[in-house]
C-alpha cells in the first residue's frame, strides 16, 4: 500500500521574477514582498502590451523555386513576467539589502546590473543596494518623490 505525503509549502519561499526594461531579477516572495512593500504592481505584476510590426518580405518555399510576396503586419501580445530557459540560464547570483531586510538577501540577475539599477531607482520605495559576484557593489537606490 502506497501512502500520499502532502508537505506545507513555505509560500513566501517560492520565486518570483520581476521583468524590468534590460533583464529579470528573480527572487523568493517573502524577498520581494519585503522590498516592495506588498506593492501589487511587482509582487501580482499584470502584463504588459508589447506592439510588434512585420515589414512586407517575400518568401521561397523550395529553394529554385518563385518566391511569393508576404504582406505587412502588425500584431499585439501580453509579455508576462518570465524567466530564460535552459540548463545554463541561472543567471547570476547578486546579493541585495535594503531598509529593514535584516541583512543581505541572494536574488538572480538575468540581465545587466546597470539595468537592474535603473529599475530600483525608479521603482523602489525602500533604499536597496546590491552586490554582485564579482564584489562590485552598486546603489543606495531610492525611488524619488516629487
């Protein structure tokens, strides 16, 4: 006889990826919670429109053979928060602390840290920085309010 074990699931421990213009940062929910304050824009982000144009182009089926024109396009998708595939597409290990984080916290950067320091000086609503691997440490970054 077989038994079912069902194991509570630490959900602030799940990972979460946050999209920004240049990259991803993908950290655990407890992380992302603490950093942006239970902002629902990051922690439950809803997709963004991304409006893609096809010039007109001819295309050949078999090779020697006539080529048929191809009319332009356009078309609109929802790009949702995601993360690079593959076996080597971990990204790389940064550490982050900010206001109130207790300490230094690791967070994947798929992407360039200079991008990631756009986006937290944009967005952020607590003073963070990060540390990458390598030992360069970047920030305090601090969303500004006007």
């Amino acid at each position: 006889m077989s038994r079912i074990f069902f194991m509570a699931v630490d959900q602030d421990a799940r990972k979460v990826p946050i999209n920004f213009d240049g990259g991803t940062v993908v950290m655990t929910y407890g992380m992302a919670k603490s950093l942006f304050s239970d902002d629902p824009q990051y922690i439950s982000p809803e997709g963004k429109d991304n409006d893609v144009t096809v010039k007109a182009h001819t295309r050949t089926r078999v090779i020697g053979a006539g080529s048929t024109p191809v009319a332009g396009y356009s078309y609109t998708y929802t790009q949702w928060p995601s993360l690079p595939g593959g076996n080597s597409s971990g990204g790389e290990a940064i550490m982050m602390s900010w206001d109130g984080s207790d300490g230094w916290w690791t967070a994947r950067l798929h992407g360039s840290a200079a991008d990631l320091g756009t986006f937290l000086n944009e967005k952020s609503p607590r003073a963070v920085l990060f540390r990458t691997a390598r030992g360069t440490s970047y920030g305090p970054f601090l969303k500004t309010i006007l």
